[in-house]
C-alpha cells in the first residue's frame, strides 16, 4: 500500500489482503442496512446537498493526461487560486477547461 497524503492506494491483492486479515473498521453490516435516504441525508448533513443539475457535469471515461508545463500568471491570481485551498492547480485547470469549453461548444 502507498500513502500519499491522507490517500492510500494499492492493488486488488492487498485490498483483499487487508480485508481478509480484517484490517478493515468499517462496519459493513451497519453500511449494507442503510437505506439510501439514510446515506443522501447524512452525505447532505456532511457536505451540503448537491447543486440542481450537478448530473450534467459528469463526464465519462477516464480524465486527459495531464502534461507539466511552466506557466506564469499574475501574483494576485496566483494567491486567489491558493487561497482557496489544497487543488488550486486542478482549479486553474478546470476554469481553463470550461473557457475552452465554451469556446469550442457550438450554442443551440
């Protein structure tokens, strides 16, 4: 298993590995009794409920690679995008996506 962060990643084998060695906290019975309604209110109560149309931002498939580059940008814009937490490179990529997006998309 690699840890990267709060992340840990690994095979199938050592997933089924840890779980059969019960390595495992999760109580997968109480998890398996929950009803769905349960799981959307607590995921609600977590996180906030999800934006109305939240479906249509889903994109299928596997993301493009990512390519290193070097790139320069404002001081300010740079600070903002910080300032808003862990990711801000993803956020740059997003809003860079959408600005291409909504330039490449033909308008009905």
């Amino acid at each position: 298993m690699r840890r990267n962060g709060n992340i840990v990643s690994g095979t199938v084998a050592e997933i089924q590995e840890m779980l059969a060695s019960g390595g495992n906290l999760t109580d997968w019975t109480r998890v398996d009794a929950m009803p769905q309604s349960e799981v959307e209110r607590l995921a609600d109560e977590e996180d906030g409920p999800l934006p109305e149309g939240w479906e249509a931002t889903v994109i299928d498939g596997l993301p493009p690679l990512k390519k290193p580059v070097h790139i320069r940008l404002d001081a300010d814009i740079l600070a903002w995008f910080r300032a808003q937490g862990p990711r801000y490179q993803t956020r740059i990529n997003a809003v860079l996506r959408a600005y291409v997006q909504s330039r490449t998309t033909p308008t009905p």
